[in-house]
C-alpha cells in the first residue's frame, strides 16, 4: 500500500500536467511569432518593461524577447506563488453538460478571466514596473494557452488528463509517468511537428498571408476561447480511434498514431500561428499607443 507522502507525490506530478500547454516550444513559437507584428513603439516598450526581468527564483534573467519569456508561467509553477494560480492556465469548459462561465470559472479564476486582468495592468501606466512585468508575461503566456484546445474544454477527465494513449507506440512521460491525450497535445505532437516542419525557427518564420492575419486578428478572449473548445469537441476527441460519448469514459489506453497525428498536426500549427498573430494585437492595442 502507497504511503501517504508517495500519494502526494503522485498527486502533484498529475495536477502539474493540467497547467502546461504547448511546453516551452509552443509558448517559445507563439511569442517569436508574435514579435514579427509588433509596432515599433510596442517593441521600445516591451523592451523597457524587460530590462529588469527576473527568473523564477527572483534572479535578473537577462531575458529580453517574447519568446525568452514566454514560459516565466510555467516556470513558477513549483513556487507556493505559482501554485495558487494554475488555474490560471485553463477555462474548464464542459464538452458534456451546460458550460456555465461562474461554475467553471469561479471567482475569476481562470485564463479568459485573467488574461483580461493582465492587460488591464499591463494597460495601467500607474502600476508598478514590477507588476507591469508579471503581467506582460502572463499576457504572453495566456494567449498561447488559450489556443491549445484541451485548456478550453473539459469532457469530465480534466481536459484530457486522464484519458492514457500512446504516441507511436511510446508511453512514457517523464517526471510525469506515462503519457495520457493533454500531455500529448501539448508537447509530443508539437516537438513532431517542429522536427517536420525543420525546426522552430522554419514555423516562425514561416509567410502568413495578409488575408490569414487580417481573418485570425479578429475577435476577442471569450471569442477565441470558444474556437478553442469547438477544436475540442469537433476534433480531438472524434478523431481518436475509439468509440466514446459523454456517457461512458475512454478506458485503456488509445493508440495515437500518424492517422490522427496527420490531422492534428496541421491544427496545432494554425493555433500556434493564430496566437502568435492575435497576441501581436493585444499587444500592439494595449502598448502601441
């Protein structure tokens, strides 16, 4: 029988799965991304607000892109500071019953909510730089988590926490155990992609046609969350090679093969490139002025 302090572990090694999304790659894409369509005088301003950016730990980071910073919010997950916010990182948006915005996201807890608090401090010339700082990161951070579908919605097993797959036969995780279909939509399927495409910097610098930016800048948070979801529900679980329903769970673990990630590759590509482009707006909207 497990002890108490191994059921702790394993307890904090599955809640730190649900904060993720994308990994340091995608977050990385989304904010390089983004840095192609800032305005000059957004530019002169996220580099004044990054000329004393810290670590984690309180340490001058030396940081000084979009994409260097982009995932400072999954790197204070560990702290006690950082543990009272994962739910930050996601809208738990049910795919099975009545999404009610006060239920899932209560008290304001949650990405959509707090991405709109970010900006207005990031907006608030009267803050401190300190917390300008913070919030330009979690502006940077929570765009791209809002584009990963599993952190907009939520079949009854925590956006995909718990349904067990293998991807290409493999089914490791590490420190996370074994891999289960958010771990897999947020890292594996993504680092795939970057090897197929040649590597991060071909996808970032990839052309973006003025008709594709001009159709994804549009919108707002409660919008694009939404589109999250649908990509949720219309895709990553339909085109799983098993049969399941909001009334029964998917049980034992999924094969997830080139099939699906022929089809989801392709996805996850246009989200990253979508948050990329949209948090270039927020950001140009709300610094640029």
């Amino acid at each position: 029988m497990l002890n108490s302090r191994v059921l702790c572990g394993l307890l904090a090694l599955s809640l730190a799965q649900s904060v993720f999304a994308w990994g340091p790659e995608g977050h990385r894409m989304v904010g390089d991304i983004a840095d192609r369509f800032l305005a000059t005088e957004t530019r002169a301003r996220i580099a004044k607000l990054l000329e004393a950016d810290r670590l984690a730990d309180g340490q001058l980071s030396g940081r000084r892109t979009l994409g260097e910073v982009a995932n400072w919010a999954d790197e204070i997950k560990d702290t006690e500071w950082g543990k009272r916010r994962a739910s930050w990182h996601y809208d738990d948006v049910p795919l099975c019953e009545a999404a009610e915005y006060s239920r899932y996201c209560r008290s304001g807890r949650c990405a959509s909510a707090q991405l709109a608090r970010q900006v207005e401090i990031l907006d608030n010339e009267r803050a401190r730089p300190g917390q300008r700082n913070e919030a330009l990161k979690w502006v940077v951070h929570l765009v791209a988590d809002l584009h990963q579908p599993l952190h907009a919605a939520n079949r009854g097993d925590r956006g995909g926490n718990r349904v067990q797959v293998s991807f290409f036969g493999e089914r490791d995780n590490p420190p996370y155990g074994t891999l289960n279909l958010h771990a897999v939509w947020d890292v594996a399927m993504v680092r795939r992609l970057i090897a197929d495409r040649g590597g991060e910097r071909a996808i970032v610098s990839a052309p973006i046609a003025d008709r594709n930016r001009d159709a994804w800048e549009k919108g707002s948070i409660p919008e694009w969350t939404a589109e999250s979801h649908r990509i949720a529900r219309d895709t990553v679980y339909p085109l799983l090679p098993v049969t399941g329903s909001c009334s029964s769970k998917i049980v034992g673990v999924v094969a997830i093969d080139q099939a699906y990630y022929a089809k989801a590759a392709s996805l996850i590509e246009i989200q990253i490139k979508k948050a990329g482009v949209r948090l270039a707006r927020v950001l140009n909207e709300t610094l640029g002025r």
